[in-house]
C-alpha cells in the first residue's frame, strides 16, 4: 500500500483496504446519538456501543457487526447520509469536505495510535457502555466528540 495514499487519492479511487486503513479507530461513531426532532440537529452522547472495547476504542466483534447490533451503520460512499453521522474529526469526513488528516492519526504515524489518544482524539476513558446505562439518552449529551484535537 501507498504509505500516503489518502494524499493521492480521493475517496471514491481507494480500494478496500486502503478504505479501511483511514479509519483512525477513535471510536466516537460507536457513541450513541440523539436528533432533535424540532431542530435535526445531531447530539453525540458519552453512551458507547455494547460492542465497543473501552480500552482499545474497537468494535469486539467488527465481523458480525450487523448481526449482533441492528443499528450499527456501515459508512459508504453510496450512501451519503451516513456521514452526516460522523465526528468532525472523522478520516471520512474530513477528506470529503477537502480538510487534511489531523497531525495525531494513524496513518501519519505508521499504523500507530498513541498520538491519537494522547491527543485525546479517541473515547478512551470517557465514555459509558450502553449496558449500564438506564435513562434518557439526552441526559448523557456530550461535546468532546466534536472536538478536533489537532
Ligand atoms: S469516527 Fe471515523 S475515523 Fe473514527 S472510528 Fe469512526 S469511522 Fe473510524
Ligand atoms: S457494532 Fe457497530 S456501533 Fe457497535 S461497536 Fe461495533 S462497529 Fe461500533
């Protein structure tokens, strides 16, 4: 693989894995959110999948995602609403609004992730699994998800 491929390419020539690689494996698109029906604005919440590790900020079972929890959403270029669904720090969404990878991902660090949670770019540490949680999503709001951490 080109080690800057995401410099090269755009979204729509990265193959599979080169895909797959962008992700920074922050976590945060694994938080649940809430929508305003009044406003459509968009909520994250401090409130994380029940498959998603707290430590590593990885989904437990990435291959049966789909089976296990319903309303996990598979990010595509084919279905452009599920980026409305994403962190402003997001890989995706940053390249497809035409902003550059931030200076703590991954890839700008050979595949290593310290620099992402050291910036505090990922859920490490702040976050709630779903299982514990008993209530209204509204009452676990949080803002760091949007934070960009550069
Ligand atoms: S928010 Fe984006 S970069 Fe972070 S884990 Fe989710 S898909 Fe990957
Ligand atoms: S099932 Fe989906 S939302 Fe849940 S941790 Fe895995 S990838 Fe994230």
């Amino acid at each position: 693989m080109d080690p800057l491929f995401w410099q090269h390419k755009s979204l729509e020539q990265m193959n599979d894995a080169e895909w797959e690689a962008l992700c920074d494996g922050c976590g945060k698109c694994c938080l649940a959110k809430v929508i305003d029906d009044d406003t459509d604005q968009l909520y994250f919440t401090e409130i994380s999948c029940q498959l998603l590790n707290q430590k590593s900020c990885q989904c437990n079972d990435y291959q049966h995602r789909f089976e296990k929890v319903s309303d996990c959403v598979k990010i595509s270029l084919q279905d452009p609403e599920t980026f409305q669904w994403l962190p402003p720090s997001c890989a995706y969404r940053r390249l497809s609004e035409g902003r550059p990878l931030p200076s703590w991902h991954p890839l700008r660090h050979r595949g290593k992730k310290s620099e992402m949670h050291k910036a505090g770019a990922s859920i490490r540490g702040k976050t709630i699994s779903e299982v514990f949680i008993h209530g209204e999503l509204q009452d676990f709001i949080a803002w760091w998800p949007l934070d960009e951490c550069e």
